[in-house]
C-alpha cells in the first residue's frame, strides 16, 4: 500500500509555501491532496528529511470537517513532507492544520517499545533530560510515520507518571500503542517567537462541543497559529480521557478562538489543554529588548525593571497559566519608576507581557 502511495504521489505538486516555522496548511483538491495525504510546501520542510513537525487540526474558515487523527511522514520519491490520515479516510478538501516546525533540538523522536511501557499497554513514558524531572515545560506530540512504518490510528494524551517521574503519552480509549509505533515529540522550552498557555474547560467557557479560549495574544487575532495537547491530570478536576478529534476554530461572534471535537461530541468539563501560541512580536521584543532586566524572580510584592529598555516602558500583562490576564498595569513617561506590585497574586508561575515602544517580550515570574 505504501509503495502505491509513493508512486501516486509522484503527480501530485503542491503550491505556495511560507517563511515562518509556524504556519496553516490547507489541503486542496488538484493541488496538494492525494487520498488520505496533503503535501505540503515550505522551504524548511522541501528536501529535508531530517525535519521535525508537530501538527494540530485547524478549521480555518470552512465548513470541512476532518474527523481523522492524522500523522506526518516524509517522502523520499518526491522530497515532500505529508499529512495523512491514519485511518486512511479520504482527505477533505479545505481541511486545514496548523504547523510548527522544529528549530533546534525542541522536538525529539519518541518510538513506544516494551521497555519505555507506562501504566499499561495504552502507555509510553518519554525519556529525555530537558523534560525528566521537570514539569514546567509543556508538551505536544504528532504521529511519525517514518520511525519504523507503522500506522497508528489513535488519539492520543500526555500524562505525568508520578513513580517513574516521567511524562508519558497515552491512548485516549485504552488501546494498546502498536510497538515501535513513532512519535514527534516537541518539549518546550527553548523556541523563539512562541508563548505557551494553559487552557482549563470549565462551566462558563465551554458549551456543547466546544470549548472557549481566552488568550490575550489569540483573542482579536482570526490569524493566530497554535498547536494544542490535551494533558491529562495535570489539575485538580482534569483527570478526563478524551477520544476526539479537536480542532481550532475562530469564533467571529467572541472574536475568540475555540477548541472543538469534530465528531461533535461535548466538550468534557475539567479537560485541559496545553497552547504553543506564534507571536512575530516576541523576535522584535528579543532584539530590541535584550538589555531588559527584572528583578527579583521569585517575588513576593514589588518587581522592578531596569536597563535602557525599561524607559521606553508602556504596559505589563500579567498573565497566569490558564492564559487568563490577572492584572495589568500602564506607566507614564512622566514616572521614572518602572515597578508592578504583585503582592495580590497567588503563589505560583506567571508570564508577564512586557510592551514598550520598540517591541515586546513575555517573561516568567515566580510568585512566592
């Protein structure tokens, strides 16, 4: 079945390609899509076999549904990385997906094996020194078909296995993980240009199949790109399987983006899904920011900034992990102090969006 993949896929061209490691791909009839692939076209993915690429579903503005979970791999016949669908169900014209590509050693290749199994069969535990004992970094995960050609028809979650101090990836209904099946596996934590968020499903943000985030660097932005994972257990309240295929989508009514479960089923209540959000503005605020310093990390009231950056100044957001902005405050130019007073806040981690006159940069606080 491969090799006749391989050989259809020899007449079919893909067109337009973007610059960003972070982008949406739409699959379109007579361009791209062929049975249950889309290829795509991007100059950090076109001959590069060595790529890594985490992938999340994307409504985009259209109608096409794509109940399918999807895994990627690379075709040497044509020098093009795909998208296909595991299940081998026809790929829908204007399904989209959103795309980040790999820009150092972020994302690693995880094979599910005997030896790494978890809590179980439907288990594997990731083994990897940036992200042993370390549960500040969030985690995101993509079927690679490449690792040993196995097909791996399966939606999946990441999990924290508190006795071998491991994070894991799980099958949302049970099903044993087919050996050797492959894995792209993106711990964050040293990108650039990206911000990560937490997003809890509650009573008053979810409704029906769909969930509401609300993100200040997503809310107002129809053109936002995000990956998303759901994380099992990783609050009080959010130890929920979830064996559906999501999808972002743009609400014009909220002028909100939304996690939604194509097969149409509710939305769990407690579910919580960990955000990789693609913010241009970040690279700007790393330049023109660099000489930006904040002090002191741990704090329990006031936080200063200092440097030359710090006089150009205009406002700190202050976000906590659910994405949620918990205070903000503005400075005039006629005020030489540069502080915020977080004594309010509960302990914990924050991310503070910095903004001045020549960019912004988001830092993180620990409130103590």
């Amino acid at each position: 079945m491969k090799t006749c993949i391989l050989l259809l896929l020899l007449f079919c061209t893909t067109l337009t390609g973007a610059q960003n490691f972070m982008y949406t791909h739409i699959a379109e009839d007579g361009v791209n899509i062929l049975a249950n692939l889309t290829s795509l076209d991007h100059p950090l993915l076109n001959d590069n076999p060595d790529a890594k690429l985490i992938v999340t579903h994307n409504r985009v503005n259209t109608p096409a549904v794509n109940n399918h979970p999807v895994g990627v791999f690379y075709i040497t016949a044509t020098d093009v990385w795909v998208i296909y669908n595991e299940d081998t169900a026809a790929m829908p014209d204007g399904a989209g997906f959103n795309i980040y590509i790999a820009q150092g050693d972020e994302v690693i290749l995880h094979e599910a094996t005997a030896a790494n199994q978890g809590n179980g069969p439907n288990t594997t535990l990731i083994d990897d020194p940036s992200l042993n004992d370390n549960l500040g970094r969030l985690v995101f995960t993509t079927n690679y078909f490449n690792a040993n050609e196995m097909n791996n028809n399966n939606n999946y979650g990441i999990f924290y296995n508190d006795i071998a101090d491991r994070r894991g990836i799980y099958s949302e209904d049970g099903q044993p993980i087919p050996t050797d099946a492959g894995f792209f596996v993106l711990i964050s934590g040293i990108e650039t240009n990206v911000a990560t968020f937490r997003h809890a499903a509650d009573e008053a943000n979810t409704v029906g199949n769909l969930t509401t985030l609300d993100v200040p660097l997503l809310n107002n932005n129809p053109d936002a790109i995000f990956v998303a994972e759901h994380y099992f257990g990783v609050l009080p309240n959010s130890d929920v399987t979830h064996d559906s295929v999501y999808t972002a989508r743009y609400s014009t009514t909220s002028d909100k983006w939304t996690l939604l479960n194509e097969d149409g089923e509710d939305m769990p209540v407690g579910i919580v899904f960990d955000l990789m959000i693609f913010d241009e503005t970040l690279g700007v605020g790393e330049a023109n920011l660099s000489g930006l310093e904040m002090y002191p990390n741990p704090a329990t009231d006031l936080v200063y900034f200092t440097g030359a950056p710090a006089q150009n100044l205009q406002r700190v957001d202050v976000i906590d992990v659910t994405g949620k902005k918990v205070m903000s405050r503005l400075f005039d130019e006629n005020i030489s102090e540069r502080s915020i007073n977080v004594a309010a806040l509960q302990q914990g981690t924050y991310f503070l969006n910095v903004i001045s006159g020549s960019g912004s940069i988001v830092k993180k606080l620990i409130k103590k």
